[in-house]
C-alpha cells in the first residue's frame, strides 16, 4: 500500500505519454489532458503522436514499441487506437519489467492488441481488467473511453496508486501476431514487413539476431531480390536508385532506397512477406 511519501513522490515524478489516432484538430487530445491534469496538476504529459492512422492497432503497437524505452522508469503511457471503443472490450492496465519497483513502465487502454509488442519484449508482464470505477470519471461516454476511463486510470497511477487496485490481473488479454520471423525446413526466415514509415522505408520484423555479423545474405519482398546492406542511407559506393537494407534506429532490419520510397517502388505494404536467406539461417 502506498504511504502519503510515496504517493507525493510519484506525483511530482509523473510522466504520462499520449499515443492516439485523435489527430490534433479536434478537442479530444486536450480533453485527456484536461482531465489529467485535474487529478494531478504536478504530471508532465508527453505527446509521443496523434497521427497513428484511424483504427489502425498494430501502427500503434509498433510506435508504441519503438520509443516507449526512451521514457524514464516509472512512466505511464496511455494509447487509444479503439475501434471496439463502447464494445465489450477490455480496459487494462500492463505493468512492464521489473516488479520491484525499478525500470519498470505502465500501459493504459484498451485490450485490442494494442500492447503486443510491449508482451513480446519484456519477459515479465502483469495486465489487469481496470474495472474500478471510482477511478474513472463519473458516467463514462461510451464514445471516449480516453477521457472518461484511460485518461483518468493514468493520472490514479501517477498519483502511486498500484495497478492491481484497478482491477483483477488477467491472462488471456489480446495479441497481434508475434513478432519473430519463423524459420522453414530449408532454413529460410519469413518474416512480414511491420510498419512503413514517412519516408517509404520498409520496417521488417528480422532484427540483428536473424543476421548476424557482415555475412552474405538475401532478402526477397515482392519478387524483388536485396542482397546489399549499408551503413548509412547514403553511400558513396552504391548506386542512387539502388534498393537496400540497413539498420533502422529501433532495431530492426529495413528496406530502402536513398530519397526515394522503397514501398512505393514495391508496390510494399504492411503485412508482405519477407524472405531472409543466410548462411546463419541454413
């Protein structure tokens, strides 16, 4: 049980992120803000983006995922990506990494999938059904579960109230397909591209354990052979219209082509699968 010490030291540390698909035209964004900061003026709130495409779930896990880690111990983030929003789907909150206290992270919103990849990374997880309706906003709608349910649940955490007392721990929350590539007899990887960026990148699921070192290697995506890895988008050696792979800042392997979109010169899309070749692999 927090003490009256905790509970102001949690409150003046507070760090709560926002990840939405609100966009930023609309009140929604600062109704959640609004509500936050009534619970806990002392919060520092962070927009991480409100521009995850409409309803779209695994855009938001994999944002989620990429710079969740970049936050202190201790922040809670709150993503509303919601279709199902007034359905029958699950509010939860996940408690991520340690459970004594350090280097740890908290996750407010709904049970779609949305957290997947937040469950495939850290190995201890603990999710709870936030049913505790004294730390919601009185009548919630149930068309904005972000301002009614999510927004205030954050602000309850960020004020040292324990995760549990939301709600009961459950097992059987939703997940997205995982995120590891899966091997063949022949020894092939197949892996899926995961996210498109701004630029037309094409994020793939293979991180540096599937392709270690500098060895030989192919990539194959939309009957189109990559067999060429550099260091940096620009490259004196290669050539300007050159489709390549490189190591993106979140860890995994991408597809590009310098000042240009490689997605739009594959036809790529979220989802294609991707084939990796390699003698580690063989």
């Amino acid at each position: 049980m927090s003490t009256d010490s905790d509970v102001s030291t949690a409150s003046r540390a507070a760090v709560i992120t926002l990840l939405t698909d609100f966009g930023t035209a609309d009140y929604f964004v600062g109704a959640m803000k609004g509500v936050i900061l009534t619970i806990n003026r002392s919060a520092t709130i962070v927009d991480i983006t409100h521009e995850i495409p409409p309803q779209d779930i695994e855009s938001g896990a994999f944002t989620l995922l990429t710079c969740y880690r970049d936050f202190p111990d201790g922040t809670i983030h709150v993503a509303v990506v919601d279709p199902g929003v007034g359905s029958s789907r699950r509010a939860i909150v996940v408690r991520a990494g340690s459970q004594n206290g350090i280097d740890f992270h908290c996750f407010v919103g709904p049970d779609n999938g949305l957290f997947s990849y937040i469950y495939d990374r850290e190995p201890a997880c603990e999710v709870f059904h936030a049913t505790a309706a004294e730390y919601f906003r009185p009548s919630p709608s149930s068309t904005f579960h972000g301002r009614d349910v999510f927004a205030p649940a954050a602000a309850a955490l960020s004020k040292g109230i324990d995760p549990q007392a939301l709600g009961a721990r459950i097992t059987d929350y939703v997940r997205l397909p995982p995120l590891s590539p899966t091997a063949d007899d022949t020894g092939q990887l197949h892996g899926r591209i995961i996210h498109i960026d701004h630029f037309g990148n094409c994020i793939t699921n293979f991180t540096q354990a599937d392709l270690p070192g500098s060895q030989p290697f192919k990539l194959t995506v939309n009957g189109r052979v990559i067999e060429t890895l550099r260091d940096f988008f620009t490259d004196e050696h290669g050539s300007p219209e050159e489709i390549f792979a490189i190591w993106g800042s979140a860890g995994f392997l991408e597809i590009a082509i310098n000042r240009a979109s490689a997605a739009k010169l594959l036809r790529a899309h979220r989802g294609d699968p991707v084939i990796l070749e390699s003698p580690a692999n063989g």
